[in-house]
C-alpha cells in the first residue's frame, strides 16, 4: 500500500483537482483507492460526488480519536474510489488536538489499521498546520503540484524545507515523490523557462506528465464529477490517466523506494 501526500503550502496549484483526477484514474487502472480529504473546505469531497453538508461523520473524528478510518470512508460512486470525506468540523480538530500526546501520529495510526488498498492519497491543506504535519507524518511520499511561475519556485523551496524538519523528527522515511507541472500553458514563456529550470534542478523527479489548462477540469467539480467522468476525451482526462500510468510504472520499478530523492530533501 503506497501512501501519498499531495501538498503544496501555496493555494490554488491544482492540489484538490489532481487528488480527485489521479484517485478516478488510478482507479480505472483497476487500482483500490482511498481518498482522505484533509481540507476543512471539504473541495475533494464535493469533487467526488460527496454531500459534505450532511456526513454523519468525517475525517475530523478519526482525527479526535472518535472513529475509525474505515467507520467513516464512503463510496465515491462516480469516481470509482473510497473517500474519508471532509468539512468545516475539520477546522475545530486543531485545537482540541493541541494538548494532545503524539498528535502528530493520529492519521498515521488510522491509517496502519487499514491494508485493503493500493494507493493512499492524502489531501493536504494549503498551510503548513498541524493536519498537514499529520499527512506529512503518515506518508510514505510527497506530490507537490506547482505552477509553472516565478512564486511557484520561492514556495517550493519553503516546502523542501518543511519535510526536511518531518524527516529529521517524525517521519525519516519519507521522500518527496515528484513535482507535478500543473494548469500549464506552452504559449506562456515564462511558464516553458520555469518548467525548464525544475527539470535541470530535479531531473527525473519531475514527473513527464504535465498537467494543461484545462476548461473541462475546471467545469467537472461543479458536477460532483472526476474530469474522467464528465470528459474523458478532454485534454484533462487524458493527463490524468498519463499520471496513473506514470505512478503505477514509476510504483512497480521502484524496487526500494526509500533510496529516491535523498539528494533533493537532504541536500
């Protein structure tokens, strides 16, 4: 089972829309995937086909010590996949938590009762808070989904630095996975140079997918849909569905996993 964080401190990169996109495509690579939305505006849960205004329970009270993992996942009937589904309870889960011994072990431990899945994804917050350290903490690697612009850069490197402090503290196996290129437009030059200079910073950590704007990506959420659902011929579906196959392959050669990046997240 492949636990993976899909983070970016920096908001509005296309987080949210690749954890729902790669969950619906992973799947329809016959893969069982769960979905943990950690994001108190519960977008992965809405994007999934999930009415957040009317769970009886979410992912706030695994993390309160409430429930299980598996007593709140649901079906994403639309997107083929498990959620633990999110709202704005979540919010609340960082100051009842403060006081708490290992706080930053609590989705860890949810997590280590499952094993009836291939893949994990976790949907990070777009802030560094305790839900994120607990991501961080759970997971065996990191996704960063980026923009390809000039802020994009300065953010990654604030990123870097925070899973450095996860791995020297809480969490020393994990590695950051790849970079994602996101909402990304060959027209735009500064978005071609940017992309450049990660794929001579990172090399073959930066995934070969790249993510394009996208009209029919940015219209699915709106239907409660994966983009694989609601277009699958669109240029979105078919960059997604790429990703899936680039994780599976990258998943089934990578041998010993824990040997990956050490340069990017030590150096």
């Amino acid at each position: 089972m492949k636990i993976l964080a899909i983070t970016n401190q920096k908001g509005g990169v296309g987080k949210t829309t690749t954890c729902v996109n790669l969950a619906a495509s992973l799947a329809a690579n016959k893969q069982k995937v769960l979905l943990v939305d950690l994001d108190p505006q519960g977008n992965a849960s809405t994007g999934s086909g999930i009415d957040k205004a009317h769970l009886e329970y979410s992912i706030y009270h695994v993390l309160i010590g409430e429930k299980t993992l598996k007593e709140v996942v649901v079906k994403s009937e639309k997107g083929g996949f498990d959620i633990a589904p999110s709202n704005r309870e979540l919010a609340g889960a960082e100051v009842e938590l403060v006081n708490e011994l290992a706080r930053e072990m609590r989705l860890k431990q949810a997590i280590s009762a499952i094993s009836d899945y291939d893949y994990v994804l976790l949907d990070c917050p777009p802030a560094l808070n305790l839900v994120t350290v607990n991501a961080l903490t759970a997971a065996d690697t990191v996704m960063i989904p980026m923009q390809c612009e000039y802020y994009a850069l300065e953010g990654l490197s604030d990123l870097v630095n925070t899973i450095k402090k996860v791995r020297a503290h809480l969490n020393p196996k994990l590695e950051i996975e790849g970079l994602l290129r996101t909402m990304f437009d060959n027209r735009n030059m500064l978005a071609s140079q940017v992309s450049a200079q990660l794929v001579s910073h990172f090399g073959d950590k930066v995934y070969k997918t790249v993510i394009p704007r996208n009209i029919r990506l940015a219209e699915a959420p709106s239907y409660g849909l994966p983009v694989l659902m609601y277009d699958k011929s669109s240029k979105g579906a078919v960059a997604y569905l790429d990703l899936a196959k680039e994780i599976i392959h990258k998943n089934q050669s990578v041998k010993n996993p824990a040997t990956q990046l050490k340069g990017v997240v030590n150096g």
